[in-house]
C-alpha cells in the first residue's frame, strides 16, 4: 500500500513540475503579448492554459483511481470527475 501511495505521490510531483513550466510559459507569452501586442503570442498562452487544465485533469484522474478505485467514463467523465469527491449531503 503504501509503495502504491509514493507511486502516485511521485507521478503527482511530477504533473506539478510540468503545471510550473507551463505557468512559466503563461506568464512569458502574456508578457510578450503586451510588449508586441502579436496575438499569436496570445495563441501560445491558451494553448498552454489548456496544458494546466489537462495536466490538473492528470491529477485528479490518479487520486480518484487511487482512492476510489474507478474512474468516471461516458460522455460526461470529466463533470463527474471533478464531482467524485463531492460529499452527498
């Protein structure tokens, strides 16, 4: 059990190093935005903010798995995914 817990410790320490590159790459491509105002710059960011929301997908895909032992699937998995962990009261 807990070799499994360090498992999914280490690849989630790993989705958070890859979220911080691509915070990095935000904030520079934002900056050079402005300066130049090239909105292809622009493109740049969204690409990489839909990086941070799939990278933080990753993340919750490994707790709900390792936690609860499934995963949502269907046409709605990534709703359900973010209300697995949601009490029922």
């Amino acid at each position: 059990m807990i070799s499994r817990v360090v498992h999914v410790a280490v690849r989630i320490r790993s989705e958070l190093d890859d979220l911080e590159g691509l915070l990095c790459r935000i904030q520079e491509g934002f900056k050079k935005a402005k300066q130049s105002g090239d909105l292809f710059y622009l493109d740049g960011v969204a690409l990489n903010l839909h990086g941070i929301y799939s990278g933080l997908e990753r993340i919750f895909e490994l707790i709900v798995i390792n936690i609860d032992g499934t995963k949502p699937s269907g046409e709605n998995w990534h709703k359900e995914l973010l209300n697995q962990g949601k009490s029922d009261k």
